[in-house]
C-alpha cells in the first residue's frame, strides 16, 4: 500500500494540473490611483492571477496561452496558466491590438524579419514566422499571406515603424495547423466573407447561389458557404416574404430575443423584447418600408458590418464574442440591409436612410437592429 501512495500522489497533482489548464479564467478590472489594471478569476471567483496587467491586455478569456502587458514595466509576453512566459521579444500588435487564443493557437511576430507565426497552447512556436500577414485559424484552417512587400500608406521609407504599414504583392494561401499549403493564390476578394466552418471537400449538388470552391493544391475541390450570399438569399427569400403576409406572429420567430432601435431626432438605443418590438413597429414600420423590395432594387445596399457591443452589452449578446471580448464575425455574422429613401414628392433625390441589421446565430439570421 506505501508503494501505491506515491503514484496515487502523482496521479492527483497531474489531474489538478491538467483541470487548471482546461478551465477557463475571467478578467477582471482593479482601478488604483495609476488607472485601471487588469487580473483573472476562475470560474470559482478566486483570484488566480491580482490585478497587474496594463490596458493592452485584451484577453476576457484565459484559456491556455495569452498576451500580456504589465501595468509596472514595459514588458510584453505571453503567459501561460503555469506562469511560464514566452515570446518575451514576439508579442503580435497589429492596430494596437494584442492577439487573442483561437483553437488553442495565437500568433506572434519575429520583429527582426518583421514576418509572423503561431504559437499552440503550450506556448511552441508550431508554425514559423515566415508569413507576411496571417488570420487566426477557425476550424482548423487559416489564410496568410507570402511573398509580399512592405509599404507604408504614407510614403516612408522605414517600413519597420511606419504607423500605418501595408503588404504589396504576394499570394494568400490557406493553411493547415501542422503549416501545410492546402490552397494557393486564393483570390483576396472572395475569402472576406467565407464560413471557414462550412468546409466541404469534393461536394457534389452544390447551391453556387450560396457558396464559393477553390481548387486545393492536391486537385480537391474545396467548398465554402459565403456568408453575404447566403444572407442576401435568406433576406429576399425568407424574410421579405415572410413581412409581406400581414402576419406579425410569423415574423416575430425570424427576430432575436432582444431588439434595439433608434429614430429621427435621435433619441439613444431603446431596447425591445421580440414580441413587444413586433407588436410596436410591424404594421406601422416594418411591413410598409420591407415588403415591396426586390431583388436587384437601386436603393437597397448590404454590408458587413461588427456587433457594437457598446449599444449589445446584454448576456444575450455575449455568446457573439470571441475570447478578446470583440465581435466573432467568422461564425456570427452582422448584415446591414440599407434603403436610400427618396424625396417623395419628386421621386428623386436622397432623402434619408433606413438601416436594419442581422445576426447569424445558431438558429439563422435574425432581426435585432433597426434604424427608422
């Protein structure tokens, strides 16, 4: 039995470990006379790391591995749920922005090539820094770009430290996490707006109206759904005809459970619980100003556009977030559908603009923002 109680030691102490790294750590916000600091809280609410981290420190989520700047000193690292730092010299900023975990890779920079990598949960660099400019991987996949050249928007010549540096030339590939090229020279237009989560290899009856295929280097066919085709669709063969019936009780499941809405004068952003928003606005707003659009329509644009979680703040809208605490666009979606309104007495120049906006959730698009 005395021989079984050290192995049961190490089995416990490996257990506890492994349960610290898989559990998810909170920020928390601590504000002293130096301004605000930042710490983390287990799911416990206890205290795993105090209150030290300066304003660049953006991870709401501590998963395995994250950046980290100190409110004290100007040191920039990664850390690990251990206290392990890595990448003292290669912490990733780009628009003054620290990166965020994704599937338990984050990226760094080697600031002597000034050329970008990953990091994998355990703070490995898994993949050199050989890219230019690369995306956080979503379902495994990621798109980098290679072979191109700096430039600065403004005409400098050091292209190390200029503010507001971009990339000339090269190729964007898509690459696996063990840094395969599974597709070369992706055209940089059609990747904007791809659910990275929809990937079908060699797939037979596809709906081109709704999706994109690129040929991968071994001669597969990859497949994605396009996210703005998709709802362009949905927002002309669903929800449209869905207000043209007159039924206010049809309409209300293709809504979200929370609604904000602003008018002229602007008078803030009133919330609405779906029902109570369908019964105020459907018949006076909604049905006369959605019903008629059709396809193709001049005075109807849709753009892409970020969840303002400043107007979202509610728990309702945190499952839209990545573990930075910003918008997750790659799987939630935000579409604008904007009508130009003409004067109505000459039929002719622009009057005003009316804006409603949609969330793909995991139930389809929904309603959840309108402007009147």
């Amino acid at each position: 039995m005395k021989k079984l109680l050290p192995l049961l030691v190490l089995v416990a102490v490996s257990a506890s470990a492994q349960t610290q790294s898989d559990t998810v750590w909170t920020q928390f916000t601590q504000k002293d006379k130096q301004g605000y600091k930042y710490g983390y809280k287990d799911a416990a609410g206890h205290i795993r790391i105090p209150a030290r981290f300066g304003n660049f420190t953006n991870a709401q989520k501590f998963r395995h591995i994250m950046a980290v700047s100190e409110s004290a000193t100007p040191r920039q690292y990664y850390l690990l749920k251990n206290g392990r730092q890595v990448g003292r010299d290669s912490v990733y900023m780009f628009d003054y922005t620290f990166d965020c975990e994704s599937e338990g890779k984050i990226r760094f920079r080697d600031r002597t090539k000034d050329r970008v990598g990953f990091f994998n949960h355990s703070g490995t660099a898994i993949i050199p820094a050989i890219y230019n400019y690369a995306e956080p991987f979503y379902n495994g996949l990621a798109v980098a770009l290679i072979g191109a050249r700096s430039k600065c928007w403004s005409g400098e010549k050091d292209t190390m430290h200029c503010e507001h540096p971009s990339w000339v030339g090269g190729r964007n590939v898509l690459i696996s996490e063990r840094n395969e090229v599974l597709a070369d020279n992706l055209p940089r237009n059609q990747l904007n707006h791809l659910n990275w989560y929809s990937l079908r290899i060699n797939a037979t009856a596809l709906d081109t109206a709704t999706t994109r295929t690129f040929r991968a280097v071994n001669g597969d066919r990859y497949t994605f759904t396009d996210y703005e085709k998709e709802f362009t669709h949905w927002f002309y063969e669903v929800f449209v005809p869905t207000v043209r019936t007159g039924s206010a009780d049809k309409v209300i499941p293709l809504c979200y459970l929370e609604l904000a809405v602003s008018g002229q004068p602007f008078r803030g952003w009133p919330h609405f619980e779906r029902t109570a928003f369908v019964q105020k606005f459907y018949q006076p707003a909604l049905r006369p100003k959605l019903s008629g659009l059709r396809y193709g329509a001049t005075n109807v644009n849709i753009f892409s556009e970020d969840l303002d979680i400043l107007i979202f703040e509610s728990q309702r809208f945190k499952s839209f977030l990545n573990d930075c605490g910003e918008h997750f666009q790659e799987k939630y979606p935000v579409f604008d559908v904007v009508i130009n309104q003409v004067n109505a007495a000459t039929k002719s120049g622009f009057e005003h603009q009316e804006r409603f906006a949609f969330i793909r959730t995991a139930e389809g698009y929904r309603l959840f923002s309108a402007t009147m």
